[in-house]
C-alpha cells in the first residue's frame, strides 16, 4: 500500500503534447479511476506510472519515492490489461506465479500463494489449463490473479472489463469492488465506462485532451461538474443542457426556459447570475429532477411545474424516460412508468432545480461556482 | 409444388471442370517428369540407357549407380563419390541455418518489442539485404574471410551464410512477432522479467512456426548453394552441389548418365525430407505473419 503523486507529469511525442502537465496525489488505499474518450491521455498516464512509457517532464511518486525514472520491475506495481495479457505457453498457475519466480520466491511460497490467490477468485479448477482454454471471464480473474499474487504496493487496472459482455462486466464490478474492500490497497484503474467510475471510484480523474477536467469523489464530480464536458460525460442518460434566458424578478435573479409555454425557475445561487442578465446561458439539470409532479415536493423552493410537448417515451422499467426539446436542446425527464406521458401530447413536469448548475454557453464552463 | 432450388448443372460445366482437372494432372506430370527421368534413368544400367527411351522402365531394378554415385564416381582427381561432400554440406548447413535462426529470431524480437531509436530505419536497411545479388559480394566477401583467415573453411562458408541470411531470417521472425501483442511484454516486464527472460520464457514458446519456416527457408537455400560453394571452399570442405557438377563434368570414356541422376538425387534428397516432414508448417507459417489473427 502507497500513496501516488503525479506532480506536473507532461509527455510529448515529437510535436504532439500527449499528457499537458497532469497533477494527481491520492492517498494509500484509495481507488482512482482515470475517466475519458478514447484518446484522452489515460492509458498514456496509466503507462507512464507503470513505467513502460518515460514522461517528458515531472515527477511520478509511489509513496515517498520518486520512481519517475525507475525500471517497471522496480516499482512494485502489478496492472492488468484490457487484452489480459496471458502468457499463452503457460499454464494458469505458471501464469499467477511468473512473477514471483522471477522475483525469486522459493517454489513452497510459490505455491501457497498461488493456492491463495486462486481460492479468493475461485479459479482453483483451472489452474492446469492454458489460457486458451479459458473463457473470456475466466482469463479476467487470470489475469487479476496474476497481479494479486504478487501483493504490490500498487495495482493499475487499463480497461479490465470492457471485453466481458454486459452480464460478466456488473458481476466482475462488484467482484473488483470487493477486492478492493478487502485487501485495501491503492488501484488506479483506466476506464471510458461512467457507470463503472461511479460505482467503484474513491476519487475520479476526468481526462480529455491530455488535461485532467476534473478530479475529486464520484458525488462531487455528478453534483458539481466544474464544465460542460464533465458534466455531459458522468451520468446516463447525461445531464440535460437545457437554453435559459437569465431574467431579473423580484430583485433577485431567475431563469426562463422555453417549455410548451415560457416558464420561470428560480436557480439556488441567483447572485452568480446577475452578470448574465438579459443573456442566454446553459442550466444543468439532471434528468432525475425533471419528474412527473410529486405532492410531497408541491410548493417547495426550487419546485416548478410546466407543461412539456412529449416527443418520444422510453420505458426502462424501474422509470421511463421521457423526451422533450427545449428550443434546440433534447431534455430527459425521470417519471414513474405510471405517469400517462404520451407522445405527441403536451403534460406536466415538475422542475426540480435545486442542484441545478449552470454553465456558460460559449467556453462551457461553470459561472455559478 | 417443390419450390427447392436445384443446383443446374449443364453440360457446358462439365466440360469445363473435366478441362479443368485434365489441364491440372496435365501440369502436375509435366513438373514430376524430370523427376521420374532421373529416377528411371538411374535404375538403368548404361546399355539400357544407349538403346532404350527416356521413359521406358528398367527391366531390372539395379542399384549399382547409387553405391557408385555415393561412395566410388569420381569428382575430378578424387573418386570418393558424394559421401564426403554430402557430410561437408551438413556441417555447412545445420550451424549455418541454427545461428542465422537464432539471431532472426532476437532481432525480430527486439524490432517489433524493443523499438528503439531508428528501429525502423534499421529495418529497413536490413531489408536491402535480401535484395543484394550473391555476385555483387563475392570480391569484398573473399578479401573479408582472407583478411580473418578463415578462406577455404566450413567456418567461413557458415559466416557467409549466415551474413546473407540474417536479412531473410529477420523480416520473417519480425512479421511474425508484430502479431504478438505488446501487452504480453509489457506484462512481463511488470512481473519483473528482463530481455532475455522474456525472449526465451514467453516469446519463444510461441514461435515454432515461424522458427519451422525460417529452418526450412535457409536449409533450403544454403543446401542448394551452388556459387558461395564454388567460390569459398576449399579442396576437401566442398559442398554436395559443386560436388555434384564435378562429378558430371568428370568422365573417362562414356557418361554414365545412370550415375548423375542417382547423384542428383543424393544431392536434393535432404531438402526433399525437410519440405515433406515440416511443409504443412511452411505454408501455415509464411501466412502466420501476413494476416492478423
């Protein structure tokens, strides 16, 4: 167990700057999780702190050494990859205990902890076959017990479960999760998958463009997004992005959307606006606070309800999603399935905005921090 | 009623696929007949050779050519037979196509999995070798073996094989560990593996078709050496193939054509097992790198 500095780390390859200097310290035995599009740097910084890239600047800290330029067997670090990277000549149990031979552990030790690690992930059946033999699911624990049979200061997970099909991709989840609750120990693990940062991040890095967009826990980063990017990429269905002229009423300052009929909400941090008077900015409003009216939240503060045009339903049992446009923008409401929404008709929502955000509608970022 | 589709078969498509296969046993005979000339040509006794045809069959079966083409024609002022040539050309050829083998195989591994700067660049020049023609070396290759004193030896003929070889080697083993994922290395440098750990614990076991095409390639191609042979040899260190034209080109009274065929044969024996036993290999092998699978 350790904790990780990643202290101003740049990587350039010729002209092209991959990593723009990228700041990251989370303490022993936190989970992070490197979040983005494709081509977001991740598995860059994820290869750089396993040490099979070299940065082009900056420092990269395991604890209190600086393993910036030290060799990846020197790092005590084990990472599982997206292809599993299975020595296909060995067998599973030559596979979990490659490693330890090589950091010469007598052949006992060897065993015992092979015998370890395949109970916790239940693969004992398996540890004869070849990884060719195995199915997909199977060669992901193989793969998670190889870096477990080594107990590193530090594990890196790049993308371990998005070659599992939907069913084996939530079970592994929770198996990692558990994993993690159990042995305690520091993970940085490389995902596209929000649903899978959410649900198992201590603290979320959001990458785009070789930058970190945002990082804290998964509640501070689906609550209050510091931009538009973060704020559309965390969250299924995502945020809504709803156009909102900013009006004065009363002396203070309130927002006016284009529903079926012009329709005023009030905003929980109205002075933030005052600059914005007479413009258009973007509000942020989740789809769960946009619901079918709910008597108990009837005349609260931040509570409004207008009627929308329903251009398409879509049930998903638990809730149905319910889509309308506002001026250009398409908006999810959150409603029970009992709620009559039909396509093509016009209804009532209630629009809840206290956790509303609200961003700038040219550079997409926040104005209400 | 039935409205299954039946395949029509008409006349004109039985023609065309009776065309077909009489064109194809029509080409096979006309590759295997030089084959079965020399065979049948060497079962016969000179006389026989004299009144009869080229394809007419022996009227005995008489292996007295062989034993003579093996242990007692003459190949200019020695009248050894092949023998000796014979075990010359296996002491060229297997250290020969090993060492080449083995060194395709690390520089195949480090271009593909320990790129370094201008790993490209020299892969690229390697690749030039192929292309160099064995004429073009012959002056500079005899002036360097000179120069190392190793002229007229079987070490010398290794070296030069091995030189030329390591170009073709090379291409072979890289495209074939450009289909080994990086990843594979990448972990086991993790685990904590070096250079040479990774090549010979988990790169290794997984090239055996490559390394059976690379054997077959350069057995093939320094067995049948004729002119490195004839050019860096020494008297008593001469392979089968320049032997072998000695031996034709040697005759006291009439030519025994019965004793060349059967020597021709001795001569491309060796790479005749070596393509049967491994050749489903071979074909499996050259593709292996081509298509990623």
């Amino acid at each position: 167990m350790a904790s990780l500095t990643i202290d101003n780390v740049k990587k350039r390859y010729g002209q092209t700057e991959i990593l723009k200097g990228i700041n990251i310290s989370i303490e022993a035995g936190e989970f992070l999780i490197l979040v983005g599009p494709s081509g977001c740097g991740k598995s860059t910084l994820m290869n750089s702190i396993a040490g099979l890239e070299d940065v082009s600047e900056g420092r990269i800290l395991i604890g209190d050494n600086d393993v910036t330029y030290a060799s990846p067997k020197d790092r005590d670090i084990a990472m599982v990859f997206q292809s599993y990277a299975l020595y296909p000549n060995m067998t599973v149990a030559e596979n979990i205990s490659f490693g330890l031979e090589m950091r010469k552990v007598p052949k006992e030790e060897r065993e015992a902890e092979v015998e370890r690690v395949a109970e916790m992930l239940q693969i004992g059946h398996l540890l004869k076959r070849k990884p060719a033999q195995l199915s997909g699911g199977q060669r992901q624990r193989v793969a998670m017990g190889r870096a477990l049979a080594r107990r590193p200061k530090m594990y890196l997970f790049d993308e371990p479960l998005s070659n599992l099909d939907a069913k084996l991709r939530v079970e592994m989840r929770t198996e990692i999760k558990k994993l993690h609750q159990k042995l305690g120990t520091t993970i940085v693990y490389v995902t596209h998958d929000q649903i899978e940062a959410m649900t198992l991040a201590d603290r979320i890095a959001v990458m785009k463009d070789g930058e970190v967009q945002q990082l804290g826990t998964p509640q501070e980063i689906y609550d209050n997004p510091t931009n538009l990017f973060v704020a559309g990429f965390m969250g299924s269905p995502a945020m809504n992005f709803i156009p909102a002229k900013v009006v004065e009423q009363n002396g203070s300052y309130a927002l006016e959307l284009q529903a079926a009929t012009p329709t005023v909400v009030p905003f929980p941090k109205p002075d933030s606006l005052k600059a914005h008077v007479g413009k258009e900015i973007l509000l942020g409003l989740r789809p769960e606070m946009i619901t079918e009216p709910q008597p108990h939240k009837e005349g609260k503060e931040f509570v409004v309800t207008a009627d929308i045009d329903v251009e398409v339903t879509e049930p998903m049992g638990a809730d149905t999603m319910v889509l309308t446009r506002i001026q250009s923008a398409e908006v999810n409401c959150r409603c029970n399935p009992a709620y009559p929404a039909r396509a093509g008709e016009a209804i009532a929502m209630m629009f809840d905005t206290s956790k509303a955000v609200a961003f700038d509608k040219d550079n997409g970022q926040r104005i209400d921090n | 009623m039935s409205n299954v589709a039946k395949r029509q078969t008409s006349t004109l498509d039985k023609v065309l696929r009776i065309a077909l296969y009489v064109c194809l046993f029509g080409m096979a005979a006309v590759y295997l007949a030089p084959f079965l000339v020399m065979l049948l040509t060497s079962l016969k006794d000179v006389e026989e050779i004299r009144s009869g045809t080229l394809l007419s069959l022996p009227s005995s079966l008489n292996f007295d050519a062989w034993s003579k083409a093996w242990s007692g024609a003459c190949t200019g002022s020695q009248c050894e037979g092949m023998a000796p040539y014979f075990f010359n050309s296996f002491q060229i050829v297997i250290p020969a196509v090993a060492i080449s083998t083995l060194l395709g195989a690390l520089n195949g591994y480090v271009i593909s999995h320990w790129k370094f700067k201008g790993s490209d660049v020299f892969f690229a020049a390697l690749l030039v070798g192929c292309f160099i023609p064995f004429q073009v070396i012959l002056l500079p290759m005899a002036r360097t073996l000179g120069w190392l004193g190793i002229a007229n030896t079987t070490t010398g003929l290794v070296m030069v094989h091995v030189v030329y070889g390591v170009a073709f080697t090379t291409l072979f083993f890289r495209n074939f560990y450009q289909s080994i994922p990086v990843e594979l290395v990448k972990a086991a440098r993790l685990d904590g593996a070096g250079f040479f750990t990774i090549f010979y614990r988990i790169i290794l076991p997984v090239s055996t078709p490559i390394i059976v095409v690379t054997v077959i390639w350069q057995f093939t191609q320094i067995w049948n050496d004729f002119l490195f042979g004839v050019a860096f040899s020494g008297f008593d260190t001469q392979p089968v193939t320049v032997a072998l034209n000695n031996l034709v080109n040697t005759s006291f009274g009439g030519k025994e054509y019965n004793v060349d065929m059967a020597a021709a044969i001795i001569a491309a024996l060796p790479t005749l097992v070596v393509y049967i036993l491994a050749g489903k290999y071979f074909v499996r092998g050259l593709t292996a790198g081509a298509v990623k699978g």
